[in-house]
C-alpha cells in the first residue's frame, strides 16, 4: 500500500502542506514500516491554473491508494475520485503524524472537495 501526502519538507517530519494542488511535494509512504519516496511538486507552485488537476495527475501516476491533505479542490479531487483515489482531507501536523492517524483508522475519505477552486 502507498499513501500520498501532501507536505511542505521531504521528511516524515514535515510538516502536511493544507494546500493540494500547490503543496511543495508529495510524500508517498508505505505505512507499514515508513518507507517513502519524495515526489516534488514544484511545476504546480506557481501555475496560473490548473494546478490541482496537475498534482492529482501526478500524484494518481504514483499508484497511490489514499491521499491525505489539508484541503482538496474541486478539479482536484474530480481527477482522484475518477482515478479512485479516496482523499482524506482536514489533516494537519507531520507528514507522519497524518500517516499514523490513517493507520490507525477512523478518518473517513472525503465525499467531494472540501475548498473551492482556486483556495490559497
């Protein structure tokens, strides 16, 4: 299993970055013993749109199977959802503390974004 998170460093110790589709990096974490693989965002950073459509796309190309942010806009999670991607949204702390959370259960996937496009 791997999860995508969004993150602000590319350390288990960074902070999860509130923003999807502009998030620094992707951290993409194999719960089961922490491993990780960084994968930058920066294209989507200072894109004048089109940014979360961009990230869920590269984000979905990582074969994840769950991603958890702060926030996720419309275009976004369209992208996720059709990919079957469930998203978890409302995280914050460290990338591990997100992870941790998950493996322990209780966070329910998103039923549609929680932000509207264009949210910084």
């Amino acid at each position: 299993m791997k999860i995508a998170v969004s993150a602000t460093g590319n350390t288990l110790d960074s902070d999860l970055d509130a923003r999807f589709g502009r998030a620094a990096c992707f951290i993409v974490v194999d719960p089961e013993d922490l491993s990780f693989e960084v994968v930058e965002n920066t294209q989507n950073l200072n894109a004048a749109q089109g940014a979360g459509i961009q990230a869920a796309k590269t984000v979905a190309d990582q074969g994840v199977d769950a991603v958890l942010t702060g926030n996720c806009g419309p275009k976004a999670y369209a992208v996720l959802d059709q990919a079957k991607i469930p998203v978890i949204t409302g995280l914050s702390g460290s990338v591990k503390e997100a992870v941790e959370q998950y493996k322990k259960g209780g966070l329910a996937a998103a039923a549609g974004p929680n932000v509207n496009g264009h949210w910084m």
